[in-house]
C-alpha cells in the first residue's frame, strides 16, 4: 500500500509501515483479539464485556471491521432471544496474525534497545 | 486513570486498558522504538530517516512527546551545524516498557487465540 508525505527509504528501519489503523486502533485491536481466542465466534454482549466497549462503539467498530471482509456478523436467536454472533473470516485471520508478527517486532525491537550499549548511538543506522 | 463510557469490568480480558494513544499512535510508537535502540539519543534528520516521517509530523510528535515528559529536545551544533537532538527520558523509559509490556500481552493474546481449540468458544469467558 503507497503512503502520502513518506518518503520510503530502505533507512526507515523503525517506520512499522505494517502497523495498518484498521488493526492497530484499540478497541479494534481488543475485538481482533477477543475473536481470536474464540474461533467459533462471541455473540454481541459477550464481545462488548471482553472489550469493555459501549453498544454504540462496537457496533460502529464492527461495521467497519465487516466491510474489510475481517469478521462475519451473523443474526440469528440463542435462548429465545435475538443474538448476533461475530466471527473472524479466514482472511481475516490471516491478515491480523500478519499485523501481529510485525507488533512482536515492536516489542522485539524495544525490548532490544533497552539492552543496547550506550555508544552505539548518535551514529546513524 | 479512569476512563468514561467504558465500565471497568473484570470480565474485560481484552480491553488493553494500558494502549495509550501516546505510545499506541504508529508515528509516536516508531519515534519512541528509534529513541529505545540509540540511548544517547539522535539527531533529528537521523530520526526523521528511521521512522520515515516528514519534517512537520516529526516536530508535531516531539512537541507532544516532550509536553508528556516522555522525551528531551536539546538544540545544539554537530559538523557547524545547527541541531536538534532528541532522547528518551528516564521515565519516559520506564512508561514505555510498561507499554510495551501490555503490547507483549496482546501478541500472547492473539498467537494464544490462534492455538486454542474449537470448542471452548461461545461459552462466556
């Protein structure tokens, strides 16, 4: 995907171009996640007390998670009442584990630069 | 910190209360990861290079970056010419990996997910 105003350079070794807002934003990255540890899907109210969300914060979130094609939403009743179940899509999945690879290299590279020796620094890299 | 319209439920396994937009926005994660690796700091041009951002985004983030206390700016000349170096400061440092912590749980989290088995979905965790 092409960005605006970056130039990039083979130096950018910290620009995490990956890092795509559609996965990296909260509440977003907290609904991924949830629907990551429960493949068979949450329905609606399970999702929103996982996530701490609001009704009308999910929703919004959902909608725009289901036009990527990264979740299904499906109606449908469980105890007589009407419920929604949320699902991962299969490529859904797979692009969010690719998200997540380049998360762990954030962490790998912070968790590296903490033991980095001082005077390696001020050089450019 | 107390957040609004969110109820702070135990059962939020997933609501990553710790991703600060400070840390979490991508352009102040990338500058903040640089800043972790040269612990004697960068120049602003060498900065600006690592993250891939321009000139006017760069000077935004430190501004807010330096507000937080998360970050030093210190003006000064390198070769005769005049220049902006930057480095974390020491509790700057230490919210950083707090964060980068809560980012660790979120990888876990979702490489976890991607184990677990079929069954135990759909049942309120």
């Amino acid at each position: 995907m092409p960005t605006n105003n970056k130039p990039d350079k083979p130096a950018a070794r910290y620009a995490y171009e990956g890092l795509d807002r559609l996965f990296h934003e909260r509440a977003r990255l907290s609904i991924l996640t949830s629907l990551m540890a429960h493949p068979q899907g949450l329905v609606f109210n399970e999702l929103k007390d996982l996530c701490a969300l609001t009704d009308g914060n999910l929703s919004r979130q959902l909608t725009q998670l289901a036009e990527a094609s990264l979740v299904e939403v499906w109606k449908g009743t469980k105890n007589n009442r009407p419920q929604t179940l949320v699902r991962m899509t299969e490529p859904g999945k797979k692009k969010f584990l690719e998200y997540i690879a380049q998360l762990e290299a954030v962490v790998n590279d912070a968790i590296a630069g903490e033991k980095a020796t001082v005077n390696e620094s001020l050089r450019p890299t």
